[in-house]
C-alpha cells in the first residue's frame, strides 16, 4: 500500500511541478501524533527528500547564503524548542512575492521570499515557521493517510494527488481534482486537515513562546495575510490556499496570548537586514531598489539601518561604488563587528577588483568566524575572481563536506575544477550535483565520464565505484518508495 500511494504521489508531483503555477508551490505536509504505523519516519524523511529532489530539478530556488544561513538558524532554534523529534530538516527559498510557506514529511520547509516582504518582524516570520514546524512534530500528513484507511473513505492515491495538487496549485485547480475523485471522502480530509490547522496554530505558537519570541506574532501575522487579501482582490495568500484562514482562528489565536506573560521582545535588527535582502531579489532591479530604500530612508520605514544596508546592496548591483561606500560608512561605524556589513565591505572591495585586499580581509574575518559558511562562500569567490583557482576548489571542497546536500556548493566547486584544471574532479562535482537533483542518468553519464580519465588511478577509481553503487542505491531506494 506505501508504495503505491507515494508512487503515484510523486507521480502527481512531478507532474505538477511542469506548470508555471507550482512556483507558488506547496505541500503543507509533516511530523510526530500518533498514527497505527502505515508511515514511519524514516519513511516519511524518504519521501521528503524525494519530492526534494524533483522540486530541484523543476524550480529554481534562490542563492543567498546569507539569506539561507539565517533561515536555517532561526529555524534550528525554533525546532529545539519544537516537539520535533526527527530534526533532519532542509531549508529552501524560493524566489517569490506570494507569502507561502510550506512543510513537506520528512523534514523538507521551503519559503518564498514574500513571506519576508509581508511579515513585518521576526516574530511574525518565525509564527508561520513554527506553524509549519508543528505540521511535521505532529505528523498530520501521516496521520490524514491513516485516517482514510482506516476509515476506507479514498483511496490514498487518491488522496495525496488531491493534496498535491491543493498545495502547489490552489483554486479552481483543486476543486476539479477533487471532483475527479471521490468528493465526500476528500471533503472528509479536507475537514481533518482544519483540526490539523488549529493544533498547529497551538502548538506553533507554544514554540515560538519556548524559542524566547513574541507569540503574538501569530495573531499579527494572521491579521497581515487578511490586509494581503483585501489588496489582492479575491484571491488569498498562496498560504492561506492550503491553510485556509477564518476569523475563528484569528480570534482563537488572539485569546491564546492570554496564557503567555506580558513581556518586552526586542526586535532584531537582522531580520530586517534579511528581509532587505529578500526585498532585492524579488525586485530583480537594482534601480527600482535604489529608489525604494531612498523612499525608505526618507520617509516610512520598518528599519532606516536596513533600508541603508539594502541601498548599500543595490548600489553594489548597480557598480556605483562609491556610493555604496558612503552608505555603509555610518552602518560600520555604528556597528563595526556586524556581519553583514563586513561582508557588504567585502563586496565592494570584489567588485572594485581590490580582490588581494579582500582576500586579507576574508582571512581576518574567518577567525572570529570560522564556521560561517556565506563568508567561506564569498572567499571562494574572491579567490575565483583573483585567479587563485586552486585555492579556491580547496575552500569549496572543504564546504562540500560540511555541507554535503547544497547544490550551489557542488555547482560552484565543478566549475572552479573547470577553471582549476581538475576535469575528473568537474565531473564528480557534476554527479553530486545531478544526484541532489534527481537527475540520476546525468549523475551515471559524469561518474563514468570520470573513471575513464582516473582509470590507472587505484583509489581514485574505488572512491567513483562507491558513488556509482551509492547512486544505483538511491534510484533502488526511490523506485521502492
């Protein structure tokens, strides 16, 4: 029975996952009530990181190591403070204005960055995080799957195609898929999936409260999704497709907070920093950008320092380097040891082609700190830029080993080998690279590309022998699902 249900839910998804429309894309699926056992765990983390894999081969998802560092901080933080039992989570961040949020079994939890642009402080953010968080401590998605058989109301087939194609697609779409099924059954679900909604609601903001945020984020955000839908005519928040969103919620949420002591929450000035960076990408133009942080910085804003931090960033993309450098003057001098701003610093020197003196400047930084990973990143590439390709694939080799399930880092260190000389090694980068993506036949094609040119070399050849039976494990493993 698991394997026919989730054979034909990745079928669903894969076929989903070809519309322009799966870009709002979601599965608001997850992790830990009781269930009689049709799905385990490690199940559930294998479907995840299935469907992970066609995700990354259908949707372009954003590199932002800064922007990704933070996401996978914050969300570590609330998941130790989670009933989350299987932590094994990965983070993505689609470039998106929609405000959406998703969490698929397993431990897969992707963002578009329009839930940065709408939320307006680290505590609202983090509510929708910690609501996607207790989807998956509470394992709704195995326990609906439970529900229906046991009750022998849908096929489970049936039910999660139905799913699928709510949460990438919404709307007119997902009431004609269930038309197509049984209705009676998935409007059953469909009801169960509300009671999924408001223990979420609960235990989201119990986390949120545990993490030491403002749980009345929740109600806030609540309230900031219905101010969405009225700009945005009848059509709600991709997020409020598949979590569908009443007053009784709201207000639900709103007499929670009574439980929870009245206290100060600082808001931190690096969520407002991340969300400037978000507010870059989906903007995609770096003069709209300038003259939005200007407007920002002269008139109504949720923070002047990141609206100047963001100035700095668009002026940066617009090469106007010495007005980027006015810009960050006063942010340095206001707060010399913040991250952010040194690697904006870093920036322009890269981008004035003042690569030695970055270089000096990278190193420096890496001693206070050693295992950020976004400054490793920007060393890479100072490197990459300043010829040093050999120095370089090092730093990105080393990446790739903290970091083994980044396809940025397998993308990036294939083409340093390229540009090193390591042709063998392209070609072994390349396999991660199409293994992390699903791409399975293009993974084989570079493995063997890359034993012939390592033939004589004995251990070389053994280590391509074990990523070849690694990979004819992982399609085996995949074809059982």
């Amino acid at each position: 029975m698991f394997k026919q249900f989730t054979a034909a839910f990745l079928a669903a998804l894969l076929a989903l996952t070809q519309t322009d429309a799966v870009r709002a894309a979601d599965i608001e699926l997850p992790s830990l009530g009781t269930t009689s056992g049709i799905i385990s765990q490690q199940q559930e983390h294998d479907l995840g990181r299935a469907w992970l894999r066609v995700y990354r081969n259908r949707i372009p998802t954003l590199d932002d190591p800064q922007l990704q560092d933070y996401l996978e901080q914050l969300t570590y933080r609330l998941a130790s403070h989670s009933q989350l039992q299987d932590r094994r989570l990965e983070m993505l961040i689609i470039n998106n204005a929609t405000i959406n949020a998703f969490a698929v079994p397993g431990g897969v939890l992707g963002v578009h960055t329009g839930l940065f642009k709408h939320a307006e402080n680290e505590h609202q953010f983090s509510a929708v995080m910690a609501h996607e968080l207790a989807h998956l401590s509470q394992r709704h998605f195995a326990r609906q799957v439970d529900n229906q058989r046991k009750n022998s109301i849908v096929s489970i087939a049936g039910l999660l195609a139905s799913i699928a194609l709510a949460a990438t697609v919404g709307g007119d779409a997902a009431t004609a898929g269930i038309m197509a099924t049984q209705a009676a059954a998935l409007q059953n679900s469909l009801r169960y999936s509300r009671q999924h909604e408001q223990e979420a609601d609960r235990i989201g903001m119990q986390t949120i409260f545990a993490a030491g945020m403002d749980p009345a984020g929740a109600p806030q955000m609540f309230e900031q999704m219905l101010q969405a839908t009225r700009y945005t005519g009848h059509r709600p928040p991709e997020f409020l497709l598949t979590h569908p969103l009443t007053e009784k919620r709201v207000s639900d949420a709103k007499n929670r907070l009574v439980k929870y002591p009245k206290k100060y929450y600082p808001d931190p000035t690096d969520y407002h920093l991340m969300r400037s960076r978000a507010l870059l990408a989906i903007e995609n133009n770096p003069s709209l950008s300038v003259n939005r942080f200007k407007d920002e910085l002269s008139g109504d804003s949720l923070s002047k320092e990141a609206a100047r931090y963001g100035l700095v960033l668009a002026y940066i993309r617009q090469n106007k380097l010495k007005a980027a450098r006015r810009e960050l003057t006063p942010l340095l001098e206001n707060s010399p040891d913040n991250i952010h701003y040194l690697m904006a610093d870093l920036d322009i020197d890269r981008a004035g082609k003042n690569f030695e003196k970055a270089i000096n400047k990278h190193l420096e930084l890496m001693v206070k700190h050693p295992n950020y990973y976004p400054l490793q990143l920007s060393l890479s590439e100072t490197y990459m830029n300043a010829n040093r390709f050999h120095e370089s694939e090092k730093l990105l080799a080393n990446l790739s080993f903290t970091r083994p399930t980044d396809p940025h880092i397998w993308f990036l260190l294939a083409e340093v080998r390229g540009l090193a000389g390591n042709i063998s090694g392209v070609h072994q980068a390349r396999a991660e690279y199409f293994m992390l993506t699903g791409a399975f036949d293009r993974a084989r094609d570079q493995l063997g590309y890359a034993r012939k040119l390592v033939a004589s070399d004995y251990k070389q050849t053994a280590i391509i022998d074990q990523r070849l039976r690694d990979l004819l494990e992982l399609e085996e493993k995949t074809k059982k699902l």
